[in-house]
C-alpha cells in the first residue's frame, strides 16, 4: 500500500484501536492519555505500523499445540465410551457389596450367609484420607439386621449380662452364651469381635448407617478429640459450639456471602491504598518482631533472676501453658528465633527495597485490570462447579466398575490352616479351589470342637478382567486430567483478559465483554496448550496418588527405611507438582501475550523471569504478605462485626465458622486478583524487553511503572558492567 500524503499544517495526535489494516478504515481518531507518550504523525496507518512493531500483540493467532488436542479429545472419547458401559452394563445394587474386617462378604461367603448386614464399629475412620485410597480401616462386623435402637455397655454391671448378652452385637464366632461377667464383655470389645455401643441405624446398600448421621459423626469426632482426660473439661463446650451452628446456620450463610462485596470493595481500594497498606505491613512487622525479641529478652533476663517461679506445677490446660511460659528456655528460644527472622526480614528488605515500590506498581495496575472487568472475578466458580460434577462422575463410573468384575467363590486360608478343618464328601479341599459355600457350611466343620470353620472359608471373590482393569485406568487418569484441564482453562482465560486490558491504549476501548472474548479466544487456539499443562500436572498426580497407596499398604507392616523412602518421594513429587504449576502458569500467561505454544511460551516466561529475578522475588514476597494480610483482615472483621451484630459474645462458634468462610471466598477472589497481578508482571517484562519508550517504540505500561523499570535496569545495568 502505498504511503500516503497529507497536509503539514494538519499534524494530528493519533492513537490507533484498530486490530488489524483491514480495520483501519473503522479507525476513531484520538488524543492519547495524558500519561502516554504521545506521538505525531502525519499518516495514521504509519503509527498504526509503527505500534505493530514495538510490541507482539495478539494479532498472529494460530491453533497451539494441535497434537496434544487430538490426544485430549481421543482419551475425553475414552473416558465418555468407558462412562456409557459402566452405566449400561453395571448394576447398583452390587456398588456397595458390605465386607467385613476379616474381609468376608457379608451374606455371601461360608461362614457369614446369615449375616448380610454390615456394622461399622468406628464411622469416623471411614471419612479419612486413606479410606479414599484403601477403603474404610474401621474395624467391621456382619449381623443379622441393622440395630432399631440405642445400646452401650460402658456402665455394664453384672445385673445388666442378660441384657447385654441379647442385644450386644458381635460377629458370627462370638459364642454370646459363652459371656458371664462384664470382663467378658470388655475383652470381646478390645478385640474388636463385638461392639461397644450403637445407636439406632437403617440399612443402605446392606450397610447400617444411623438414622441422624451428622450427630453421629459430630459426637464419634468429639469422642475421638476428647479422649484424654487433660482435655475432657473441653467436650461441653463444644457440644455448645455444634448446637449454636445448628441454630444460627442461616445466619452464618448470610453473613458469609455478605463478604463477597467486602472483598470486591477491598480489591477495588487497592488500587490507591496499595502503597500504605504494603509499607505499613512491611514496618509494621518489622516493629513486631522487634519488640517481641527485646521483650523475650527481657522476660528470660527476670526469669533467670527469679528462679522460684519456674516451679510451678501442672494441674490443667492453663497451668500446663503457664508452666511452659515460665521456663527461661523458653523465652531464650522465642528471642533467639525473633531475632533471627527479623535479621532475616531486614536485609531481605533492604536488599529489594526499590524493587517493593515496582512491585506496589504492579499490584495498582493489577487492581486496574481487574475493576475493567469485574466479571472475572466470578468466572472460577464455573470451573469449580464443572470440576465437582466432573469428580462425581468419575467416582460413581469407578464404582460401576467395580460391579463388572467375575465373581466366583474360592477356598481361602487351606495353606496356612488346612489342618484345623475337617470336610467330608467328595470335596475340593485345597487353596483358592473353586467352591459353593452352603456346600462348604454343610460339609466342613471346626476339628475338635464340629463348629463351623473359622480360619478356612469358602470366600467370595471379585476379579477383574484385563479390559475393566484398563477401563478403571482411563477412568481414574480421565479424570484427573480434566480437573487439571479446568483449572488451566480457569488460569488461561483470565491472563488473555488480563494481558488484552494491558496492550490496549485506552483503556475506555477495551470491550465490554472482555472475558466472553477470551473464552472464545481460548477455545479457538489454545485448548492444545492447555491440554498440554494440564496433562504434565495429571501425570505428577498420578505418581503421587501412586505413593499415596503404597504408603497406605506399608503402614500395615511399619519399617523405619521404607518410611523414610516413601518420605523422600512424597517430597520430590510434592516439589516437581507445585514446580510444574508454576511453570504452567506462567506459560499460560505468555500463551496469552504471544499466541505462542506450550514449549515456546513456558521458554520466553522462564527467561524473562530468570533475567528479573530480584524483581520477582519482591512483587511474589509482597504480594504474599498483602494478599496473606488483607484474606486475614477481611475474615477476621467479619466474624467481629457478627459478634457485634448479634450482640452475644459466647456465639463465638457462629463467628467462627463465618470467618472460615469469609476466608475461603477471600482467597478465591484474590486468586483471581494474584493472576492479574503475574499477568501484569509479565506484561510490563514483555513490554519492557520490546520497547524503550521512545516515539517508535512505546510503552503500554503506566508512565510510573515504566520510570522505576527504566532506573531499576539502569542501576543494574551500571553494576553489571562495574
């Protein structure tokens, strides 16, 4: 296109919007913010050319990382075709076959056909980490029929064994007849083989669950809390505390939702009050620090003059902490620590000490970005929701897996106690020999005593086949790897508004549905980078549910070396995981800048980062504190004013709970604002890197951000070459 020609006399101040030279006709002439550099041009399409060479806008989208999209959407296929057969061919009602802690199935195997029904001794072990990985550890028993009503026998007296003999639940080798005296009853329950206590129960799948289930687990909780003596003064209070939340829950949701504007409004003030609110952080817990070592030293210096008052001794909770605070090691260790973290935090921040002030610069641009669209604010509830409806999925698909299995019953325990059962017949009787356990129930009994066998069963089994073992591995890897996905899509949408709000001029031009523009854009080019990321993450899960399992299967057979190793790889694979998330996210930023791939982002993010190093280790250091502080600030006052508001100071438990809450929506909305803020860091490296603010080469950033850039690299300039 050729250049053309305009009048001298009619110079005029242009900035250009216009996302390509097809566009330019479109073109709205305009002066440029006050804190731009402005430049004169005589032809429009010159500036528009000059602006397209002093920065790498998104203008060259293309489709990233295409082969890894086609594995995504190859193994998503997978994933929706092993779904569809678990659905159509399981069945439900064999989800949750009942077994034992002797691991025999419940109305199935030999020595339990009576008994179809599954009580659970301790419910609360059924809701821990490793029941997830290992099924529940509680120890179990078969019965006949769920129990209809509440028993206990810790206040059993001999007046009491005919009734505790009928109504104590045990399993099928407890001879009840055989129970004369409550030290009976007590070396039954330490065995585990009956149960101590139970409350009324209905059956689900052929499991007794009780019938007000959150009591149960509440009080199973406070029992296990409250076991030892020095904290049993304890349990009534928070009895207190359940009751308070139980009456007052739709206060407690009310006011934890009333913070959603509170933190809005915080994000918002940051933009001006970032400044203050960093430095008075900064000061303000060097100041603490520092009284707290000289008052240490103080107390430890009285203590050692006063040696009667360290003997003192322990009676309760309140004694045993005084107690601990009168010791003068105590106190000599608090102000040896003190001291050594506020050294620490002193040449750390006399070392970044000019980097904070760009760092306060980035969090006022990120607090800019993100008010120009308050929407993202929001956007991660979406891939919240999608990543718990994605784990039911996979979950309920696992258990229908589980029902697809061959089932066949085997003799079990022939080899190591063949000798202790006896079979007449024509009987199969060696290890794992196929049998039918009415067969069994009939024809062998106990040797010397004729009762039934008790070591040797006929046992049911579930083994599954090459093909469900395969399925049971897509499902599981299938769906890490979509939450994984989702949480990349989250983090890749929010850095393509953010870095779109930065390369923009003005900023009044930025669209109004920035964030629907970056979905699409997303969805458009960089589904394959995302699959990329998220599939590096999946795999390091993987390996750590992996050492999650063997760790669960050691525990039973403990051993120093084997627990350390496993110590040692949950370490490694907890580094390398958070490593990769920080490599992914900020090749998702650079993705967003660029249009770039996986490798190629991930590469420009890690050296521009490797050539700012002190400056990314101030805005990570002071937006950790500031984000740390205000999560804390914000939670902590709205449990205040919930005090305040209900003007009773013992429903602390309520306040409580709101400002739990109120802190996890804090820290969901300043995750989104922490993304701002390394989107903008980046940005303004990139555009650094590019541009020298001159005419030809602008800058985006704001006129303030790019001085302290400019001195912070002259200075390190001058040092490097000294």
């Amino acid at each position: 296109m050729p250049k053309q020609k305009s009048d001298k006399n009619s110079k005029i101040p242009a900035k250009i919007e216009a996302e390509s030279e097809d566009d330019f006709e479109n073109v709205e002439l305009q002066s440029p913010p006050a804190h731009r550099v402005q430049i004169e041009v005589q032809d429009p399409l010159v500036e528009y050319r000059t602006r397209q060479s002093s920065v790498e806008p998104l203008r060259k989208n293309q489709c990233t990382d295409v082969i890894c999209l086609l594995i995504f959407v190859i193994f998503f296929g997978m994933v929706i075709f092993v779904g569809f057969f678990a659905m159509t061919k399981g069945e439900d009602n064999r989800i949750l076959t009942p077994i034992d802690s002797n691991e025999n199935f419940c109305g199935k195997d030999s020595n339990v056909l009576d008994v179809p029904y599954l009580y659970i001794l301790d419910l609360y072990k059924c809701i821990d980490i490793h029941s997830l990985l290992v099924g529940c550890t509680s120890d179990s028993i078969c019965v006949s029929k769920c129990p209809d009503k509440d028993f206990n026998v810790t206040d059993c007296t001999e007046n009491d064994i005919e009734r505790i003999r009928k109504e104590i639940l045990c399993d099928t080798f407890v001879d009840k007849k055989e129970i004369h005296s409550c030290e009976d009853v007590e070396k039954l329950v330490e065995e585990k083989r009956c149960a101590s206590e139970y409350v009324t129960t209905k059956s689900i799948s052929r499991i007794c669950m009780p019938r007000d289930i959150i009591s149960t687990l509440n009080e199973t909780f406070l029992a296990r809390l409250f076991k030892f003596r020095l904290f049993s003064g304890f349990r009534d209070i928070a009895i207190e505390a359940i009751n308070q939340i139980k009456s007052e829950w739709k206060e407690i949701v009310g006011c934890t939702l009333s913070s959603i504007l509170i933190c809005l409004a915080f994000i918002f003030l940051l933009r001006w009050f970032a400044g203050p609110i960093i430095w008075i952080s900064v000061f303000g817990l060097l100041g603490i620090l520092l009284a707290g070592s000289v008052f240490s030293f103080m107390r430890y210096s009285t203590l050692k003059n006063n040696p009667e008052e360290q003997n003192r001794r322990l009676t309760n909770v309140k004694a045993l902490i005084q107690n601990l605070f009168d010791k003068t090691d105590t106190w000599l260790w608090v102000a040896c620590i003190l001291t050594i973290i506020f050294s620490i935090i002193l040449i750390v921040v006399s070392c970044i000490f000019k980097r904070i002030r760009i760092a306060i610069e980035i969090v006022k641009e990120g607090s800019r970005a993100v008010n120009s669209s308050i929407f993202t604010m929001f956007f991660p509830i979406v891939p919240l929701i999608l990543q718990g409806l994605t784990i039911l999925f996979i979950v309920y698909v696992y258990l229908k897996l589980n029902t697809l299995g061959d089932h066949m019953y085997k003799l079990k325990g022939v080899r190591n106690y063949g000798d202790s059962c006896k079979c007449s017949g024509e009987f199969d009787y060696k290890e794992r020999a196929i049998c039918d356990p009415t067969t069994f129930k009939n024809n062998c009994t106990e040797v010397g005593t004729g009762d039934l066998c008790k070591k040797v069963k006929c046992a049911f089994e579930e083994e599954d086949s090459l093909k469900i073992t395969i399925f049971k591995c897509i499902n599981v890897f299938g769906g890490i790897w979509l939450i994984s996905f989702l949480s990349a899509f989250n983090e890749i949408v929010l850095a393509s508004v953010y870095s779109r709000w930065y390369w923009t001029y003005n900023k009044s031009k930025v669209p109004f549905c920035a964030l629907c523009t970056a979905v699409y854009r997303t969805f458009r080019y960089h589904i394959g980078t995302i699959a990329f990321g998220s599939l590096l993450i999946a795999i390091c899960r993987i390996l750590r549910l992996m050492v999650e399992y063997i760790k669960a299967q050691c525990d039973k057979y403990p051993n120093k070396f084997t627990q350390f190793i496993i110590w040692v790889f949950r370490c490694v694979f907890w580094c390398l995981e958070h490593f990769i998330q920080f490599v992914n996210q900020n090749a998702y930023i650079m993705c967003a800048i660029k249009g770039t791939n996986f490798c190629k982002s991930a590469k420009d993010a890690f050296t521009l980062l490797l050539q700012n190093g002190i400056r990314f280790t101030a805005l990570f250091t002071v937006t950790t504190c500031l984000f740390m502080m205000c999560k804390l600030l914000i939670s902590i006052g709205v449990a205040t004013l919930v005090l305040i508001y209900v003007h009773n100071y013992e429903m602390i438990a309520p306040a409580i709970l709101v400002g739990i809450g109120t802190y996890i929506i804090a820290d969901l909305f300043f995750g989104v604002y922490s993304m701002a803020n390394k989107t903008m860091f980046l940005c303004s490296l990139e555009d650094a890197s590019k541009n020298d603010g001159s005419k030809t080469h602008p800058y985006f950033m704001s006129r303030r951000l790019s001085k302290l850039l400019t001195k912070s690299s002259k200075r390190e300039s001058t040092i490097a070459e000294k």
